[in-house]
C-alpha cells in the first residue's frame, strides 16, 4: 500500500488566518450559514488536505486515500493485463489526467486572487504532472489516467474526458501567465504534438498497445461531450501557436452540422449542458463547461461570443437544481468504504474491445456500490453539488450567480475534507475563488 502524506506546512493556522484576513469582510450570518471567514476557513482546509493526502509522488491528484494518505496503486502487471478493468476504474488513479487538468483551474483562480508563490509553485506541480502523464504513451496522442508502482505504466485506455481536461489545465496555467518563457515553450510544443496526433486520428482518442481496442472514443462527435471540447482545443491551438491552420479548422468545426437531430457545434455549444442519454449526476458535464468558458474568454466575434455565453448562462441553470444535494450528506455517515479494490477482480473477464472493458467495468461497479456505501454517499452528496455549484460560478450572468450563492456557500462549508475518502471535493477551491469575483 502506497502511503503519501506531505509535511503539513508551518504556520499552518497561521497561514489560515491570514488568508481569512485576505477576503472581504462579509462576517455577517445568512440566514443560519455560517460566516464568510469561517466559510473560507473550510475551504482553506480542503485546499490543505487535497495537498497532504491525494497529490502523490508524482504530482498527479489521485481519486482516494485513506485518512494517513494511504492507497493501493496498481502494478504495471495489472494494468497490462487489464485489471480490474482496461479503463482503470474504480481504481485510485482513475483519473489523474481529468483531476489535474480540472484542479489547475482552481489553483490559478487562487494564485490570482492571491498571488502568493506557494500556488505558483502548485500549479506547476499540476502542469509537470500533466507532462507526464502525455510522456508514458507508446501511442502518439495517448493521454494516460495515471501511473502503477513502476511510475510509468498507465491503463490502457484513456478518454475524452480525460484528454480535455489535460488540454485545457495546460492552456489554464499558460492564459494565467505562471510559467517562465522555458516551461511555456515546453508546454506548448507538447500540445501541439498531442493535437496534431489526435487531427491525424480524425479525433478519436488512441489507447495503448496492450489495449483491447485502438482507440477510445472520439471529441468529433455532436453532443455535449464532444462539441466544446473540439472547438476548445482548436481555438486554444491557435491562441497559443498562431498558426492560422487551427483558426481555420475551429471555424470550420464550429458551423459543422451533424447528430440527431442536427445541429451545428455552435448550436450545442449555446444550448449548454445537455446529455444524450438523461444522468442523475452529471458532474463530468464540468469538463465541457470549463471549456465552453474558455472559449467565451478567448472569443471575439460576438456572434460567437454572444452563443458561449448563451450555452454557459443554459449550463448554469441546469445545473443549479443539483446544489442542493448537500443537504442530504450526513457528517456522522459510517457507512463502509471499500479501500482494496482488488476484491473487484473476482468480476474480472479478458476483454477484446471496448464494449467487453465497459462490460468489466460495469458489472464490478454493480458490486462496488454494494461492498462500499460510503463511496456512494461522498460522490452523490458532496461531489456533485459542488461540481454543480462549480458549473454556476462560470455563469457570465451575474444575478444568476447570486441567486444561488447562499446555497453555493452552504454546499461550501457542509462537508470535512479530512473526514473524506475521495478527492472530488477538490472543486470547492474553484467554486469559492470564482464567487468572489462575482
């Protein structure tokens, strides 16, 4: 079992008060919340455990830990063969590649309300981890999830959803100015390398060798899950490059008509977040958002502009009806949390395409929610009313925002960092640093 727990900084209450100190001083209850300070208080304190307990050796945020930091990282064997799944679900480091690119946004909103070196120095550990993570492919374009005990075998599929967020941390840390000219120029090469492969592909996400199938889905799609994503990393291309190739591909894309019934991605992107097959949780639908706010920030035709801000306004009413959920997460819950997923392998079947891995993955998750409750109870009550809350916080609309910022801020100060096993809790850095500039 891997243990990873970093020395907690000195001063570290210290370093508490002085953020306090930092904020507005709104100290006054809403109605029965509490105050401001002690709100940014337990946002302080989820920032501090994410960095003690679930940013490994690696500088990759991992999905869960015990309460010391431990996990049990798979071998390169497992992944090689596979297990538990060709995917890497439900495994500690499912999702390296879509936290670290995901979480950057939160630790480049605080490092520019605070500018404090600290972040700095935090948010290149996402970016260097992000490096990594696109260095360990023995396909070009290959994004990997994570790493196993060898620091360098990941599973053997990676996705969209997590190639977006790998593009747009990066293009994050670059737009917020923290890299020194070397890193950006590092940065963007690799960028453009990954891009390049994934036009190559015609957009489909390539696997590894070891893998039961040669790629895994596709950003040329017409749905929620596709369109934003492509236009991003097309319009983010040409931002960081100049290159007028990517300019031209982006605007092409963005008039595309496709799907059912058709649309044009433009068209998708202003109708904001909607799935093709209805979902209780809709957290992943963060990752196009992030995206559709990026290109509302790189956009300057307004007509363009004027449909990014249309889908993020859309988004944002959407997903306001999940934050209450927090009401429902009990702080005195002792439901039991399965930490050793290799109880899962009694599910396990060799896989020959990526219908058989999601097969895998399926059925060991129909076991999972029953061997581990606790599991469902942090990822439906804490993760997705902050990732919702997250999704509202990007609203360009400001009365939108405020009218539900007493209940963002209520989702915001319910749950203790250091008394969850998961890391989705992450959101709350970009969800306070966001609301504060509204």
């Amino acid at each position: 079992m891997t243990r990873f727990r970093q020395k907690t900084a000195s001063g570290f209450f210290g370093l508490i008060l002085l953020l306090v100190s930092s904020f507005p001083t709104k100290t006054a209850a809403i109605s029965g919340q509490k105050s401001w300070a002690e709100d940014s208080l337990n946002v302080e304190k989820s920032h501090q455990e994410i960095w003690h307990r679930f940013v490994d050796e690696h500088s990759i945020l991992i999905d869960f830990a015990d309460f010391d930091g431990r996990f049990d990282r798979p071998t390169a064997a497992e992944f090689r063969e596979n297990k538990p799944n060709a995917l890497g679900w439900w495994t500690p480091t499912e999702n390296g590649s879509m936290f670290n690119g995901l979480y950057l946004d939160g630790i480049c909103q605080r490092w520019m309300y605070r500018r404090n070196e600290a972040d700095r120095r935090k948010a290149k550990r996402l970016a260097q981890g992000l490096l990594l993570l696109a260095s360990i492919g023995d396909t070009p374009g290959f994004i990997g999830r994570g790493v196993a005990t060898d620091g360098k075998t990941p599973p053997a599929m990676g996705s969209n959803d997590q190639t977006s967020p790998w593009f747009y941390g990066l293009w994050r840390y670059l737009d917020t100015g923290l890299p020194d000219p070397p890193e950006r120029r590092q940065i963007i090469a690799k960028m453009v390398k990954v891009a390049n492969a994934l036009l190559a592909n015609n957009w489909r996400l390539p696997t590894m060798s070891y893998s039961p199938s040669k790629y895994r889905n596709s950003f040329a799609t017409f749905n929620w899950e596709g369109a934003p994503r492509l236009l991003f990393i097309l319009k983010a291309m040409h931002q960081l490059t100049g290159d007028a190739k990517w300019e031209k591909l982006y605007q092409d894309a963005a008039r595309e008509v496709g799907g059912e019934p058709r649309r044009s991605r433009l068209q998708i992107c202003a109708e904001g977040m909607k799935f093709d097959v209805p979902k209780q949780f809709r957290w992943t639908g963060v990752s196009s958002t992030v995206d559709v706010r990026a290109l509302w920030e790189m956009e300057k035709d307004p007509d363009m502009r004027k449909a990014y801000e249309e889908g993020l306004n859309a988004s944002a009413r959407s997903a306001a009806t999940g934050i209450t959920l927090w009401h429902q997460f009990d702080l005195n819950d002792q439901k039991p949390f399965l930490h050793d997923w290799r109880t899962l392998n009694q599910w396990w079947k060799p896989q020959h395409s990526e219908q058989d891995a999601l097969d895998v993955s399926q059925t060991e998750l129909n076991e999972l929610v029953k061997l581990s409750p606790r599991r469902n109870q942090e990822l439906g009550f804490v993760r997705e009313p902050l990732w919702m809350s997250w999704i509202v916080t990007m609203a360009p609309d400001r009365q939108l925002v405020e009218q539900h910022r007493s209940e963002i801020r209520g989702a915001l100060s319910h749950f203790r960092a250091d008394k969850l096993y998961y890391s989705q809790f992450f959101p709350a850095e970009a969800v306070w640093f966001r609301l504060q500039n509204k």
